[in-house]
C-alpha cells in the first residue's frame, strides 16, 4: 500500500565503521519477530538527539535525554511492540533496568546506554523478556535493523549514501519507523542517522536540530505528536575528521539528503496513504505564518479525503487555509495542483477545468502550491491522504 | 446512522408567531428537493447573529454581517447545494441580487434581507434558479424548514419549547444543519432560532454570543472550521415583552436548551458518526487550557477510531493531552470513560480492567472525563467518532 517505496536493497546500505548492530526476538508483543536492537558504539563516538514535545512523554525519552547530558554514550537499545508512555514511575525503573543489562554486556555503566521504545501506550514494558533476550542477540545489517523497529510500518525504511570529505570518504545510513501518531514536533517516532566521521559534540548538536526542522519535521500523518519521537545523529569518530565550517556544511547535506529520504519514506508509508502529497505555501510574510497555513491543509480530513478520492473538491483547500489562524489575505492566494492554476487570487481561475486538477490528483505523487502574494517567505511538508485504510488500522490495530 | 436522533416530529414544533416560513424547489443543486427557505419576519422584529471566523469566509456571511448592521431586517433568505464562498466579487454580487429580488417580493430593500449558503465551495451561486423560484415558495412548518437547509445530513434538525414569562408564555424554536467541515468557531454551519418574544435589540445581540458559546461553540465533527458558519437569533417581537434582567435569564435558558438540542443535534448526525461522545476536562486552571485539551482528545483521529472501534487503546488519549499545548501535569491527570477510572496520576490505574472501559465504548454514547487536577476550571465538548463512512460521504460527496 505503501506510496512508491521499495523495501530497501541491503547491498544499497552502507555499514558504518564503529557502530555494531544486532538484532534479537524478543517476543515483545509478539513472537517470532524481531523488535529488539542494540547499535554498540565505537569508544569516542559522540551522539546527538532531538525529542518530542509531547507533555507525555514516555519513560526512555526522560532517561534517553538525561544520559545524553553525561559521556561517552556506549550503545542505543530500541524495541518496539510498546511504547513505555504513560507508564510512570515504574516505567522509568523498568527502561533503568534494561540500561542496566545492557551495560553489563560491554562493561558500561547504565547511564552510558540509551534507550528508544516504540509500540502500544500505557502498558508497563516487560523488560525481563527483554533482558531473557539479550544473550541471543546477532549481528546484523542496516536492513535487518530497520526491520525490527517497525510497528504499523509495512515496509522498512533505511537509506545510505557516501560523501567526500577534505580528509576522506564518509559513510552517512540511516533507519527510520512510523506510520501513524506521526506529526514530529521535534522528531519523528524513532530516526537514527550513523556516520563515521569525526565530529565534536558541540557541531553534532547544532545539526541534528538543523536537520530535523528540515526533514522529519515538515511531515505529518494524522497530526498526533506521538509520544516517544526521537531523532538521533550518531558520529561514531572512527572515520575521517570534519575539520572546518565549510566541512560540516558538505557533511550536513548528506545527512539531510539521508534524513529527508528517511521522513519522506514515513509519509510514503503513512498509515492507509495511497497519495503522496507536498504541501508547499509561498510568499508568506514568515516561514512560521507559511507552516501554519500548510499545517491546517495537510490535517484537514476533508481535504485529506478528498485527496484519497482524487476529487478536485479544492474549496476544502481555501477553507482550511481559512481558519488556520495565518492572517491571510483572502483575495491574494492563487492555488496551484501540480502545475494547474485552480484559485486566482482568492476565488476560482475562469479558465479552470475541474478535469485537469483530477488529472494532476489520480497520480501517487503530487504537489499543492499555496501562494499567499504577501512576503518572500515559505515552507514545505510532505503528507499523505486519508483512506478507508486508516481507520480500518486504526480501528483495529491492538485487537 | 445518525446517533439517537429520531427525525423531529413536527406536531413537537411550535409555529413562532411572526415569523412566517415558505420553503422551495429551486434545483440548485439537484432538482426535485427542497433546497430554498425564506424567512419572513414581523415589522419591528430584532435579529443578531454570530459568523464564522475563518478568514475565508462566503460571500453570504460578508453581506449578512453588513445588513445586520443596518436595521429593520425584513427576512432571511437560506439555501442548500452551494455556498457562495471562494466566488470573489461576483459572488457578493449574485448574493446581492437575490437579496433584491426577494425584497421586491415584500417591498423591502435588499439591505433588509439577510442571505445564507451552504453547500459546495468555490462554485458560484445559481442566482438565477433562486430568483425564479421565488414565486413559487409554498407556506410550510419548521419541520419543513429543517429539511430545506440539509446537505449531507442524514436527518432534520429543529426542537421547540415554551417558556412562561410574567407577561405571559413565550415559544423559543429553532432548526440548525450540518454533518461535516464541523468545528464552529462562533457558530455552527447555519442554526437559527426564533421566538416571539419581544427583546431589545441590545439584549438580543449579548444573548445570542452567550448562547453560541455554551451551545454550538461547543461542539466538533473534524476540526473543520467552516467558511459559512452562522447562528442567528430572532425576536420578531409580536409576543410577551422580556422586561426584566431576570426575565432575560430565564429566555435565555430555554434559548440555550434549544441551542444545545440543536448543536447536539448535528454530532449525532455528524458524518459517518456512530457514537455520540462526551469529552470533559475538569479541574484545570482555566477554561481555555481546558477547551484545549478537550479539542486535542476530540481531533485526534487516532483516539476518533479508537472510539469507532469501541478499542480502548486510551494512551492515545493521553497522548493527545500530551500534545495539546496546554501546560498539563502528566502526573496529576485522572482519566475515566463514563465511571471507569483508566488512567490514575498519568498512569494505568492498577485496578483498571480494559473490559470494563470496552463495555462503556461499546454504547452509543459515552463520557470521557479528564481530571486535571491543577485548578477549578472545565470545559465540555461534544464529538463523535470517526468511521468508514466519513471517508466514504467525504471521497464521494460531490461526485
């Protein structure tokens, strides 16, 4: 169901130098898949993250961010099958001690691992399968990894790419899950970017925020922040160094290349999506008015359904820039479905065809551009439609 | 589908002396159904109304707001299948000219007509059916005018009561319509109530903002806020006289009643709706934080299938608390669905038995009460869920 996305091709995802991954069946929520990882990391590997900003957040997001505050992070855990939110204090032990088990395989302390859960909210994590399973954890590749993060996700979602650098190659992979609760404020459900070069903490903590606002967060499923987003830039150090401004920027690229692929890919597979739509709002007065005005076109159910049916219903379109609180001026926007001009200034383009914006609407690809005429600012999103599918999965997702 | 809404029987509906009705088939957008009303009022009869606030909003609600500002308002003249918005200035101009040609059917000027749309976007206005049809509106009850503003409804809406005043009985009856683009922001797609009571103008225009805001203010379908939202009182004055402020009062609560019924009304027959739910947030701050959590719990699309599915997957609830913007304590909040206590302190109650929470989503209405418990204030919405047949009424209206 899933728009235009391939499952990955293993051979197309780059190993990364000082970051191990392995992969284990932890029975979770359910047996005989995998949805337990640990990526180990090199000694001197610096790790960088952004979070939800969901008030609930859940109990590895609080421990995650406050081990990212000490040293020498030496590995990431993440399972998936429940989320740990809501949960607690209890919660907080029961991810405390996975940390700790985990740590005991590597002679690292408990605030040295992170940990990352995804999956159903408000039940306790059963941590002792998780730690019964740790023994049999087995090296595995940047696909297989990417697998056993996945709930609702029909299709694994990584992506690899390499970049020359001053002082040498480097190698950028990236996984990603997320499919529904998927409006990231920070960041999306679960990201982890890897790269081997060489960066120091302070940089990696600039970018990963600068890369989050131009990837993971301009997507949006259903327009629910979920509760345990995390996005985490991983430089594991043992590659060439990144020596200058100029370096990081070339660096960056690639990582946002990775990171776009990766958001793009959840929109892809966004919960019941047979569209991929890009929301896209021009000469705003700010890029904060132009989000708002694309945020209320890309959570509108009606103009979500109306994508799903490929029915150039575009009034919902104009009525959700509408009340999306931008002060807009009415009378200035002409409104565009791929190239075909459907409102000008404010009110439908004589020479519209209503056949030619369903056209533009019957591909799995397509773009709506909103021009405001009243500044040089814009923004970008990428969200999908809303189909039967959705609520079938959603109504049935649990039982 | 509709939730527990039989059709309203129109023997239960007081006529409103003053205020006389003639209903229509003007083929506006189908042929063969009622589609156009007019409301003629008593000389002397005071009219006030709420609009949308979406900036986008119909030409019909730019030129009621202008006429309601003159005085003397003669009649009121609604119709279904198109909403004259995102029309430009012809729209304005094709609302205009019904007003005038309705006015020369009771030598009134065309400022003295308040025009109403409702139907279809960025489409211009039939004028011309409407204009033709006028000769041939045929006297009818409020029964017959609840149908003859229906879209995607499924049932009527209109309720009556009477109310004793010192100076003798009062009827206080309205109609309202609307199923989906649903989330009034000063009033519903288009509800208006009558009484024979005579108000001062001053009186009325303080009541009716009262009223919209314990009523139609209260309620969401989609969180779509409508480009014709209206709700407008009328006094057309031939009854008793409302002398006192305590009088006023006393009006003003069977005005609400009706409202409510009405507002009610619309969720039960909201799109593809199922269940009619209950969302209350106590013991906040203040009311705002409250609404705010409350219009979170109530757009989330995640926990509106959840309620279709009767699946008490109620982290989503919290979920959505979470990420409504109000600065909650996640550790202080209770959660219950009707007298299930879920959620105690932000976290799974131990005692809390899913089965019991299943049982009071499986019927058709239901309350889901949050408890703040950081102050004294609360708010109450009224939603419904989200089923396969709003996708289906919202892929396929239109076509």
């Amino acid at each position: 169901m899933a728009v235009n996305l391939p499952p990955p091709d293993p051979a197309s995802l780059y190993p990364v130098p000082g970051v191990e991954l392995s992969i284990a069946m932890a029975g979770i929520r359910k047996p005989n898949r995998k949805d337990l990882l640990v990526m180990r990391l090199a000694a001197g590997a610096a790790v960088a993250g952004v979070f939800t900003r969901n008030r609930f957040c859940a109990a590895p997001v609080l421990l995650a961010k406050k081990h990212l505050k000490g040293k020498a992070i030496a590995a990431l855990v993440v399972n998936t099958g429940n989320a740990n939110a809501g949960t607690g204090k209890e919660g907080l032990e029961r991810a405390f001690s996975v940390c700790e088990a985990v740590g005991r395989t590597m002679q690292a302390k408990p605030a040295q691992i992170l940990p990352f859960s995804t999956g159903v909210i408000m039940e306790q994590l059963p941590a002792e399968k998780m730690i019964a399973a740790l023994p049999g954890l087995k090296p595995g590749g940047w696909a297989a990894a990417a697998e056993a993060i996945m709930t609702t996700d029909t299709v694994p979602k990584a992506f690899s790419r390499k970049v020359k650098l001053a002082g040498g190659e480097a190698t950028v992979t990236g996984i990603a899950k997320g499919a529904g609760m998927i409006r990231p404020d920070m960041a999306t459900m679960l990201g982890f970017i890897a790269t081997d070069a060489k960066l120091p903490q302070a940089a990696l903590g600039r970018m990963v925020k600068r890369v989050a606002d131009r990837s993971f967060n301009c997507v949006t499923v259903d327009g629910d922040t979920s509760t345990n987003d995390a996005f985490v830039l991983i430089s594991s150090g043992v590659g060439v160094e990144v020596r200058t401004e100029k370096e990081v920027k070339i660096l960056e690229e690639t990582v946002l290349e990775v990171a776009r692929h990766l958001a793009q890919a959840i929109i892809r597979d966004g919960e019941g999506a047979t569209k991929f739509v890009t929301v896209s709002v021009e000469r705003g007065r700010s890029a904060a008015e132009c989000r708002k005005v694309a945020y209320a076109i890309a959570h509108s159910p009606l103009v979500k359904t109306a994508f799903f049916a490929s029915d150039p219903n575009l009034g919902r379109i104009l009525c959700a820039m509408g009340y999306s609180g931008a002060p807009i001026d009415t009378d200035r926007i002409d409104l565009f479905i791929d190239e075909v001009l459907v409102a000008k200034r404010g009110t439908r383009n004589p020479s519209y065809r209503e056949a030619d914006a369903q056209a533009a609407m019957q591909k799995p690809e397509f773009t709506v551009r909103a021009v405001l005429n009243r500044g040089k600012a814009a923004a970008t999103l990428w969200t999908c439609d809303f189909s039967f599918d959705y609520v079938k999965i959603n109504a049935e997702y649990r039982t």
